[in-house]
C-alpha cells in the first residue's frame, strides 16, 4: 500500500514537485533513534504537552492511516513534516485514529477475528518480518500482546467449508487495501462462479467518501 502511494506520488506532476525526495524523507524519518520525545499541541483542550513518540507508534499510525483513502492522501505532506521536526499534523491524526477507534467496536471486532484466526497459528510460527516491510515486527507484537489477554488458551475457529453458491454477487477490493488485497478477492470468484470483481483504484480498506458511489454500484 506505502509502495502504490510512493509511485503514484512520484508519477503525479503536482505531487511530485511538492514531495520531490519523498522516498527518501520517509526512509530518513524512519532511520531516526527512538523514543523522540516532540511537542504536541492539543487541539480540543488548546494545551500543549510533550509525548514520547516510538518507532513503533510511529509505523503503526502510518499503517492505520494507509487503511483511509482519505487519509493516505496527506500522507506525502505529514512525512515530510515529520522529517522536517514538526510532528504536529501527524499527531493530529494519530489522536482523532485513536479516539474514533476508543469510541467504537473495530478493536474488539478485529481481535475477535485474529485472535482465533491468526493468532493460534501465530504462536507456533517463528516470525521474522524485520526486513519485509517497513512496519518490521511491530504489527505482530501488538496481535500477540493483546491476543494472550483476549484468546489466553489459544483456541481456534473451527475451519468452514465453503461450497459454491450460484447467486449472482459483486465483490468490491480495494486496491491499495493491504489488509485484505484484491487476490483475496479473487479466490473468492471460484465459489461464486456468477460472480464479478470490482477493484476500487483509490480505494484502501475503507472507501471514505466513495461509499455513495459504491452504495450506487
């Protein structure tokens, strides 16, 4: 998902004249010593404060960010901010992901997935993924800790098998949705041979505001 963003940054004339080294500035930002303590000014409560901001922290926000098509289109400008010393537009954005996320069921809803998906396989599984993305094994600590509290005896989802269904269905992707990408989608058109798959260009693992559009589809 960051390499389609990185490319079409690149390819695109006014992105690419206002983000020339954004590759880079990126790699840089990453390649700072962590913890950083920055100061973040509190755009509700109009104080300011200091936070201790940790690679992993950092990579996570990007990664939640990069699920919004909406949001990963200010990614190039909160990159380059952030490499330059001003943290503040990033930790914005980091704070409205962690309260919207505070004020709804998506945490629980995802562990209930992972946690009895994922998590048992996880744990018989020597994981090393420092070198395969730039998220490195954060991800993966982050669905161990909280997978030990949620799923503590490992239990695992009973496989389901799945036969064809002939009823017409339109399956929608996303195609920068590095969550569930678009080949999960295609395996899924075997079992539903009446079926057709829509790849959403921009699309993310949420739409934002294309969601009329797709309702219209």
């Amino acid at each position: 998902s960051l390499d389609i963003l990185l490319r079409h940054c690149k390819n695109d004339p006014i992105c690419n004249a206002n983000f020339p080294s954004l590759s880079q500035n990126f790699n840089e930002l990453l390649s700072r010593k962590y913890p950083i303590t920055v100061k973040f000014h509190h755009s509700i409560s109009e104080g300011e404060s200091h936070v201790e901001l940790s690679k992993a922290k950092l990579v996570l926000a990007i990664r939640s960010i990069l699920t919004s098509p909406t949001l990963t289109q200010s990614l190039p400008y909160l990159i380059t901010q952030a490499n330059e010393g001003n943290f503040q537009p990033l930790l914005d954005i980091i704070y409205k992901i962690n309260k919207s996320y505070a004020d709804g069921l998506y945490d629980a809803m995802m562990l209930c997935v992972i946690c009895f998906e994922d998590y048992p396989r996880l744990s018989d599984t020597r994981i090393n993924s420092n070198q395969e993305t730039f998220i490195e094994d954060a991800w993966m600590n982050r669905v161990k800790n909280a997978c030990q509290l949620w799923n503590p005896e490992q239990l695992e989802a009973k496989k389901i098998k799945i036969k064809k269904r002939k009823v017409p269905t339109l399956l929608m992707s996303g195609h920068r949705d590095a969550a569930t990408p678009p080949h999960y989608g295609k395996k899924i058109l075997h079992f539903l041979p009446k079926s057709k798959h829509l790849i959403i260009e921009n699309g993310g693992h949420s739409f934002d505001r294309m969601l009329n559009c797709l309702e219209n589809i």
